[in-house]
C-alpha cells in the first residue's frame, strides 16, 4: 500500500546537506556551534555603586559585564531572589532597588566575577 508522500521528497529517509548520505551513514564532522564564546566570570569585573533616584530611592547598580558574555536577564533574576528586592535591566546595566552592597558583593565572588565597589 502506498503511502500519501509516495514519490515525494518526504517519501526517502532524511540525508546530509553536505555529502547528500543518509544521516545514518554521514561522517561529515559536526555544525561548529552558533552560540558566541563567553567569557569566564574569573575574568570579568562587576563594578557596583549606590545612585540615589528622585523622592529618595536607593538603587544598586551593577555594571561592567556586557552582555555578549554573560546572560544578564538570568543573573538578574538570580541577584533579585538572592536579595528579595525587585529591579531591571537597563542596557547593560543592572539595577537593584534599595542599598544592596553587603549582600551582592559575597554573592558575585561566589559565581567568580570579580567585584569592585
């Protein structure tokens, strides 16, 4: 019985781009992967500071990483949880609301970025 991609490209097992083998016979070597190197957080440094806002507001401000090497939306998450405060990413920088130094920088040497400030 004949199926419905019958005499279609569907119809023959999946094969290589590069050398047009079936998958399971290919021996071309692997895609080299899309994703940039990042670097190490041992050599990168996080410098924080304290900025007063209007009406009085504290922040915490992390800069000095920059994006391309670092997941920024997830350490932000990560910092926030650890100091129960809430905050944005603005750019490359990173903004935690209150006076957050005491608590940030143990929690930074602890992923390995080194801290300044």
């Amino acid at each position: 019985m004949a199926g419905m991609l019958a005499g279609t490209i569907f119809d023959r097992p999946p094969h290589c781009e590069r050398c047009d083998l079936p998958e399971e016979q290919c021996e071309c070597p692997p895609p080299a992967s899309e994703k940039p190197s990042r670097l190490p957080p041992a050599m990168q440094t996080a410098r924080l500071s304290i900025e007063k806002r209007k009406r009085g507001k504290t922040v915490t401000l992390i800069q000095g990483l920059a994006a391309a090497d670092n997941d920024l939306q997830e350490l932000l998450k990560k910092l926030k949880s650890h100091c129960g405060a809430g905050g944005c990413l603005q750019d490359e920088t990173m903004e935690i609301q209150g006076n957050q130094l005491e608590r940030l920088k143990p929690e930074l040497k602890k992923i390995g970025f080194r801290v300044k400030g």
